[in-house]
C-alpha cells in the first residue's frame, strides 16, 4: 500500500444523486479519496459506475440532484468540463470516441497546453511538445506513428485505450477515473496498459478504476475496492473483496444489502 | 451541449458594410435597350455589342434550371439593375482612386496599394459593375502577361478577346451563362504567354455594394503553352434584407503542358439567421485542358452566399491532361449550396480527382453535385473522387449526387464518400481534455479540411482558414 495521506482528501463526494432524463442514477453516493490512493470500484452492469465516471467528469447529460463534489477544496460543480479537466480531473473513457481529420500529435498538443496554459507554466511549441512526448510513447511501448493518425481514427480497441493512458501520461492529471479501462485489452496489452499507470501513480495523485474484472487488479494493486449497486458504494473492503467477487460473484454481496 | 455549438456557429457576417459612394445605376429592367446602354456606357466595339445581343435573345428563349436542390422565390429579372458603377473614372494611378474605395479595400483587408502588398499578389478589384484597378499591371507587362480587367482587354487586345470569348462556356451553355453574357459589366483578363511561368499570384477581389444591382462579371484566364499561373479570387458583399443575384462567367484556357491553378475563397454575405438577404450566387465557371499535359486546378472555399450554384469543371480535351477539383463548402443558417463540379474526359490518358468537403451547420443544406463523364476515345482515362460531408447540429442536411458516364471499358473511375457529425461525445472527449468547444470545432473542421486546404496558395490558406473560423468561433454560450 502507498503512503495514504493522513490530511485532505483530493476529492470528496458527499451524499450525490444524479439523474439523466428523469431517471435517478446515483443516490446518495459519498466518498472519499486522499493523494496516493488507488480506489477500484467494481459492480455489476447497471450499478451507475460510468455515470459515476461521468458525472465526476462534468458530463452534460447528468443533472446534479443532491449533494456535492469538492476537488482540492474547491466545489467543482460550477465548473465545466474543461475547467474541471484543467483543476486536473482526468477521465479515461470506456468508449473513446473517434475524431477524423484531427492529428492524435495535435490533440495531444493542444490538451498539453491547455493544461500548461491553466497552471501558469509556458506551452511547448511542436518540436519541445516532441521530446516530451517521446518518453511517455516508450513508457507505454507505443510507435510513434500513432501519433500521426487521427484520434482514434481506425484504432483496435486496446489501442483507443493505450490513447487514453498515453493522455493521462501527457496531461499528469491530479485525479484519474478510468472507466473499463481494462475492457477489450488482450493479455499484452492489459499489462503493458497497467505497467504505464502504476508508472504514473505517486503520492501526489490519485487513481479511481472502475472494472468489471479482477484481473485488472492483479497489475494495479488498489488500496480499497468499493462495490456499487443501484447508484451507491453497498461495500468498501481491500484487494481481498476483488478475489472473493471474482470467485462467487455479486449476489452474496447484494443479498447482504 | 448543442445550444454552444449554436452560439459558435452564430456568428455575424463582418464584411456587411456598405459605402456611401455615389453611382452610376441603370434603371431597373432588361431588354436590349439596357444592354446597348451597357454596351455604350463601356464604349464597347460592334463585335462585342452583337455577342451581346446574340446572347440575351437566346436567353429569353431559356427556362431557369430548377433541377438544383435548391428553393428560393422567383426571381424577377425586370427588378434588377443590371449597372452600377461607383462616379468615378477609373484612374492611371492608384493616388487618384477615391478615397472612399480605398478604405472600403483596407476594410476588407485588400491591398490596393502596391507597395503595402502582401507578398507581391497582383489584384483587379471589380466595385460592383466595374473595375477600379490593377495593381502590378506593369510590372507583369514586362514578361509579356496582360493582366487587366475586362474592359480594357477589349478595348486593348480584341484579337485575343474575341478568339477566346465563349469558347468555353458558349452564352447558349445554360440560362445564366446567357445572362451573363448578356449584360457582363467587367471581370478580369489574363494571358499568360509562352513559356512564361507568372512571377506572382494574380487575384481579382469581387465586391457587390449596391442593393438593387446584380454582378456580372466574366473572367478569362488564357495560358499559353509551357506557361504557368495561379490566380485567386475574392468576394465580399454587404448586409441587405432583399437578395443580390452575382452570375458571373469564368473560363479558363490552358494550352500544350501550361497549368492554371485557380482558387476561390467567396464570402458573400449570406442572409440573417432567418435566411433574409444574402446574396444568390449562380455561377458557371469552366476550364478547357486544350493541350496535351495540360493543367486545371480549381480550388474553392465556398462559405457565403444565401444560394451558391456552382460547378468549376474541367474539360479535358489535350492528351494525358488534368483535372482537379479541391472544394470546402460551409453553410449556415438557412444557406443553401449546391456545388461540384465536372470532368469530361476526351483525351487519352486524362486523369481527375475530385476532394468534396461539405460542412452543414444550423438549418442549413449542402449538396455535392459531380459529374465524371468518360468519351469513348478517352483511353485509359482515371478519376478519383472523395466527396465528404460533417454535420453541425442535426437541424441540417447533406445531400451528395454522383452521377458518373462512361463510354470507354479502359476507364478506371472511383468514388468515395462518407457523412461524418460532430456530436455530443466528440465535444464531451475535447472537454474532458480540457479544450473548449469552440476550440474543439475549430479543430474539428481544420481536420476536416486539411485535403484541400493544402492546395490553396499559402495567403489564401491562412486567409480561409481564419474565415471558416469567423464563421464558427466566438463567444460560447
């Protein structure tokens, strides 16, 4: 386990309900996560973990109902999601979307600078953003002629995916959600996948996984994995949850509840 | 989501000012009486007055087209002006041009002054029915180019004029070819001699300021052999609720291994948010690749205008010519554009490529309409064609009419096309990386574009892709 930070959390989810289209999604969902944690949150289809994802993300669709979220002290909801993703709230989409036409090296440019921009550091031009980019391409064994294909454009799945982790290497964000992140990853490319975000991890950051699997859990080692149900946490415990759910299921969990 | 991408693509048209300058305006109406008033007013020579008179009595004998996927009110050719000329002579120096104009240059960011020139880019700056000037001229005199406006081409070099006049899109082509050359006011003129590769980019700027007149230009671009240019076009108009008819007349010559590449950045003033206004932009423009290795490239980006119908073609007659045709079309609002081109492959071993890009944004509809026609002694003749559309908002649409004829087994002919969106999550993915929408579009569409932006001249790159910006950025909502 990291070193969990005694002081504030990075982000505070108090007592939030969401709804999408009349239809309550989170209810009354509170947590908490401190710099250096990885929380892994596991539960079955339907159980509101990519609206949780969402909704962390400012997502448009979802109406904040009850409750609040603070992110390094400030209230977050106010914001948009690009001034969310400038405080340094990154998601990493289960679905990624394809952007035609647009160079993934000029994405990638343009979100670094944004990001500098809102920190009050200098933006790179495109040879400085280069030599930056090229150490984050061999972290996570990826040729650079990725980076002159379009966002996603004609991306295998474990490829969109290595995208999103090759942003969050860009972009070091100070909170990570990562949706399914380890959703149609072969073998290889789940531990290549899990070796760059254990990289990225520090004592600074912090790392919410939202899975279905296990497995994903024998690479990334989280400090506490929370089961969700029906738009709330119904059980918080340690790694050892992530074995006994992946060996008996969910049901024991929601008979309990 | 959707109301921001609204707002961005809500932006005011700013070149809708008009000068107060005094004209020269024909009385509305049309009949042979107002041309050979034209015709005098331009003390033109008899030849040019029977082409005229030739051409409206075989207009009067045409329909509209209504084939365009395009719907507006009839129009009543009898409440048009058919002359505006702003009181002023044209002038030898560019001193004496009013000053009034000047600033309205400036405004538009069109250097008349030839020592302010960006980058040595010769212009003919048409003010409604005439042109004002022609910065350079000597300087291209000196290698043997005419570069002139229309007007004076007649008076100046007749022999040239008369050859070539209608020889490639004849006044019987079609109702506003006919029109056109019937009541024409001026345009520009360039010949490009043997062997001479034209040391600057020649452009002529269109602007319409008169409210009740129509613009009838014709241009004429002829290359001689082994000789090589490239020439842009401009046009701005100003705000008015009532609509401006601009049937203009291009034609293009290109002898034995001469290339003419030909861009076209139009911004006409395209109507309020509630389609009111705006300009009606019926155009026929055609390039003849007459010698062998021969060249015609047309490049436009079409973003203004309440109704463009245009289709720059190529007619590839010269063995082993080229045809290219590179076209970004933006609309907005109530706008309606139905744009392509065609290819009429004659020749052996003529080859074209066709890269259509049409964005529709707001309540918009944006047609690409293209023929590839193949003759049965075109051997060996290749086309490709890429026709792409991308949706703003989903109160719009996008149409694409390929239609494709050949004659000859050996053709090689292909045709691509795909409708893209932008939409919700591709704003959502911008966002969550921390990039706004409107920069988010922006980028989208610079993408979307690159094909055919790379073929502009470099000026006329940076110039287009700042419009498409006017176009679509601004406050977010």
């Amino acid at each position: 386990m990291r070193n969990t930070n005694g002081g504030n959390p990075l982000v505070h989810i108090d007592g939030l309900a969401t709804e999408i289209e009349g239809r309550e999604i989170l209810k009354d969902l509170t947590l908490s996560v401190f710099p250096g944690e990885i929380h892994a949150i596991m539960g079955p289809n339907g159980s509101g973990k990519s609206t949780f994802a969402k909704v962390l993300a400012g997502h448009p669709s979802y109406e904040v109902t009850k409750g609040g979220i603070t992110f390094s002290g400030i209230d977050v909801l106010d914001l948009s999601p690009e001034e969310r993703a400038r405080e340094g709230i990154f998601m990493g989409f289960q679905y990624p979307v394809e952007i035609p036409g647009v160079t993934n090296s000029s994405f990638l440019r343009l979100a670094f600078n944004t990001a500098q921009s809102a920190r009050g550091e200098d933006e790179l031009d495109p040879i400085e953003f280069d030599d930056y980019l090229q150490d984050k391409l061999k972290m996570l064994e990826i040729s650079s002629d990725f980076l002159d294909r379009s966002v996603n454009g004609g991306f295998s799945g474990g490829e969109k995916k290595r995208n999103e982790i090759l942003q969050m290497a860009v972009l070091e964000p100070k909170l990570a959600i990562l949706d399914e992140t380890d959703s149609g990853l072969d073998i290889d490319a789940l531990r290549v996948v899990s070796q760059g975000v254990n990289k990225l991890a520090n004592n600074d950051n912090a790392i919410i996984l939202i899975t279905h699997y296990q497995r994903l859990l024998n690479y990334i080692k989280p400090d506490f994995v929370h089961v969700m149900h029906e738009g709330n946490i119904v059980k918080t415990g340690n790694e050892k949850l992530a074995q006994e759910l992946e060996e008996k299921g969910y049901d024991w969990i929601l008979d309990e509840t | 989501m959707e109301t921001k991408l609204e707002a961005i693509v809500n932006q005011p048209y700013k070149h809708g000012f008009k000068t107060n300058i005094e004209s020269d305006v024909v009385a509305k109406g049309l009949n042979e009486e107002v041309i050979r008033l034209i015709s005098s007013k331009k003390n033109e020579p008899d030849w040019m007055l029977d082409f005229r008179i030739r051409a409206f009595r075989h207009w009067l004998t045409l329909k509209e087209p209504t084939w365009p996927n395009v719907k507006y009110p009839k129009i009543d050719f009898q409440d048009i002006s058919y002359y505006s000329a702003p009181k002023t002579k044209k002038k030898k120096s560019m001193d004496e041009v009013d000053p009034e104009l000047l600033r309205t240059f400036e405004k538009l960011g069109i250097p008349m002054n030839e020592r302010a020139a960006l980058a040595g880019v010769a212009v003919d700056v048409v003010f409604d029915s005439v042109s004002v000037t022609t910065t350079f001229k000597e300087k291209l005199a000196k290698v043997g180019i005419i570069f002139c406006s229309f007007s004076e081409a007649v008076k100046d070099h007749p022999e040239i004029v008369k050859k070539y006049l209608g020889s490639v899109v004849s006044y019987a082509d079609n109702f506003y070819a006919a029109l056109n050359s019937a009541v024409f006011s001026d345009g520009s003129f360039c010949y490009i001699p043997k062997g001479v590769s034209c040391p600057m980019d020649l452009s002529t700027y269109f602007r319409i300021n008169t409210e009740e007149s129509g613009q009838f230009e014709r241009t004429l671009i002829i290359a001689e052999e082994n000789s090589k240019v490239s020439y842009l076009e401009g046009c701005t108009a100003p705000q008015f609720d009532t609509n401006q008819l601009h049937a203009a007349v291009v034609e293009l010559v290109a002898m034995d291994n001469a290339d003419i590449k030909y861009s076209t950045v139009q911004n006409w003033y395209a109507g309020d948010e509630n389609g009111k206004g705006g300009i009606y932009n019926f155009v026929t423009k055609r390039g003849l690749c007459k010698g062998v290795n021969s060249k015609i490239s047309w490049t436009q980006v079409e973003t203004g205008s309440a109704i463009t119908w245009k289709y720059p073609s190529c007619v590839l007659l010269g063995d082993n010519s080229v045809g290219e045709f590179y076209s970004v079309a933006l609309t907005n609002h109530q706008q309606q554009a139905d744009t392509g081109t065609k290819m009429i492959h004659l020749g052996k071993n003529t080859r074209s490529k066709i890269i259509s890009k049409g964005i529709s944004a707001g309540y918009s509809n944006n047609s690409y309409r293209g023929l590839v026609k193949v003759g049965k002694n075109a051997m060996d003749a290749r086309n490709f064609s890429q026709c792409d559309s991308m949706l703003i908002g989903n109160k719009n649409s996008a149409n694409t009419f390929p239609y494709i004829q050949v004659e000859n087994d050996s053709a090689t002919v292909e045709h691509e096309a795909s409708t893209s969106k932008i939409g919700e999550d591709q704003l959502f993915y911008f966002a969550s990386r921390g990039i706004d929408t409107e920069e988010a579009v922006s980028m989208i569409i610079n993408g979307f574009v690159s094909d055919v932006f790379i073929h502009l001249p470099m000026e006329f790159a940076v110039e287009a892709t700042k419009l498409l910006g006017l176009k679509l950025e601004g406050s977010v909502g």
